[in-house]
C-alpha cells in the first residue's frame, strides 16, 4: 500500500426526492482511501452503503460534495467525460454479478475493453488470459447460466479487472454465495490487492472485512470519527485519541449527572413526607 490517497471525498449529501417525500441517505460523508488499500465498508442494512459506494464510483451523482480520484475533480467533469472515467478507470462487482446473459464468460470479460475502442483480437486475447489466471478452463465459451454463482462472479470479477481500473468497486460480492465459493472470491480479491489492484468492498461479513486493511462503519448515513480506525494495526493518532477520549468523557458526565440529581430529588420528597407524617 502507498501513501498516495488514490480517492477522498469530502462531505458527501444524497438525498433521494420522490414527490414531496424527501429520503436523506447521506448526511456528510467523508471518506478516502490509499493507492493499494483494501477497504471494507460495513454498517446495518439501510445505512447508505451502496448508496455511498455509487457515489464514489460515479454510478450516482451526490447533490452536495467533492471527490477527486487520482487527482481529478470527479464531479466536475462533464457527462461524456464522466462516462469515459467510469468506463477506463473504475471496475464494478456486485452481488448479483450484473453478467449480461446472451454473452458467453469471454465475451463479457472483453466487454469493457471493446467499449473502450480496442481491437476485438486484443480483447478476447486480454480476456481469456484473465480468465485462466482466474481458474477458468474450458468455461470461458459457457453462457452466465451454464456457470455456477462462485464461478460467474469470478468472471464479474474478470471484467471488472480486464482494463486495469484504478479502483475496483464490490457491493456484496460475496453475498449470494456458499461459504465455500465466498472464500475463493475473497481469496482472489486479496490476491488482486496484493499485486496493487486498489479495493473498495461493502460487505456484511465481519469475518471477511477483518481480512481488509481497514473497515469503515456507515452509521445512518455518516461515517462517525470512530468507525475509521478498526483497522488491523489499530493505533489511532494522537488528534483522534483525543477526540475520542473528549467524546467518551462528554458521554459518561451526561449519564452520571442524570441519576444523581433524580436521586437527590427523590430523598428530599422521602423526607418531606416523613416530617409531614411525624408532625400528624
Ligand atoms: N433511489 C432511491 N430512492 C429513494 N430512496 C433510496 C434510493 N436508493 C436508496 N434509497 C434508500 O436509502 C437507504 C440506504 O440504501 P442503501 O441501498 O444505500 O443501503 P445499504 O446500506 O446498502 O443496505 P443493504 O445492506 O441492505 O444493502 C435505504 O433506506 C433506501 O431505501
Ligand atoms: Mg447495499
């Protein structure tokens, strides 16, 4: 991993608006990642994992914020250019392993490349090479359907790598999936990172997100000062110690000072009503 930040946004807002009804799913988020960081993001069902995931991945545009990828202002860019950044250097995974099913394993892989302009020959012959580094033998000519789960998001995986993206984005890769093809994506996806494929994976498995560099914790839609130091060498820095200690101490006197004083209030009642009594 190096020390460059490939990815930081700042104060991320989406607010989803149907009709009057108004969902407000990200409140602020900030978030970055290094250049050959594997992160997990983690979090309650609803708390706006995905959503964030589609906002850093420029899947979705957030109403407020900024995020620069390798430099560039993302946001700043215009629709074409947008489409030509996702397309060249971003890689997606998801649950459902998004295959398009009219396509063998080998065409789907060539797909982002073909879509980039290149020849169809250096595509397959880019694609297939993925695929057997991949495990994949005879497969490659299998329609999504003639494949399993763990191996059809093997192939996702494939074309989500094929043209070297900057970031590879996975929403729940392994959700769909047995334990026993679950290990063998996180495997691959922990080979990738080794050889410096930056990761960006939402998942409910604390199991696997202990595996990451570094888990973050999507709270309702922000991601709290705490939740970004559960990381494997956990030595948070001297600032957010300090803010944590402050957080924590500010906790504590609001629940001691409570007890106290309705005690306080009880025995002084207790007493009145004993004088009261002993005056009769
Ligand atoms: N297009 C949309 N319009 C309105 N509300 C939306 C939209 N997309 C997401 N939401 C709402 O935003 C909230 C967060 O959704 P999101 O999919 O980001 O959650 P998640 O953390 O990924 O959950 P899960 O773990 O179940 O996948 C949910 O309450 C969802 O209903
Ligand atoms: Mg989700």
């Amino acid at each position: 991993m190096k020390n460059k930040l490939i990815i930081k946004s700042k104060n991320i807002v989406r607010t989803f608006y149907s009709g009057k009804i108004e969902t407000p799913v990200l409140k602020g988020v900030d978030f970055s990642a290094k250049e050959g960081e594997f992160v997990s993001i983690m979090g309650r069902s609803g708390a706006g994992k995905s959503t964030l995931i589609f906002q850093l991945s420029l899947l979705d545009v957030p109403n407020e914020g900024e995020i620069i990828v390798d430099g560039v202002n993302i946001l700043k860019l215009s629709k074409n250019e947008k489409t030509k950044f996702r397309r060249e250097e971003m890689g997606y995974v998801f649950q459902d392993y998004a295959l398009v099913p009219e396509l063998t394993a080998l065409e789907n892989v060539a797909l982002p490349l073909l879509m980039q302009g290149h020849s169809t020959a250096h595509a397959y012959k880019k694609s297939k090479e993925i695929l057997i580094e991949l495990g994949f033998d005879i497969q490659i000519n299998n329609l999504p359907s003639q494949l399993s789960g763990g191996e059809q998001q093997r192939v996702s995986i494939g074309r989500a790598i094929v043209h070297k993206p900057k970031i590879l984005f996975a929403d729940e890769p392994t959700a769909n999936l047995d334990a026993t093809s679950a290990r063998v994506v996180i495997d691959l996806l922990k080979k990738l990172n080794k050889e410096g494929q930056t990761i960006i994976m939402v998942t409910h498995e604390e199991e696997y997100g202990k595996e990451t560099n570094r888990i973050v914790e999507v709270i309702d839609g922000e991601i709290p000062e705490i939740s970004k130091i559960k990381t494997k060498n956990p030595k948070p820095s001297v600032g957010q110690r300090k803010r944590i200690v402050k957080k924590k101490v500010s906790k504590t006197k609001s629940k001691i000072k409570k007890p106290v004083i309705n005690k306080l209030k009880v025995s002084v009642k207790k007493k009145k009503v004993v004088k009261v009594m002993k005056k009769k």
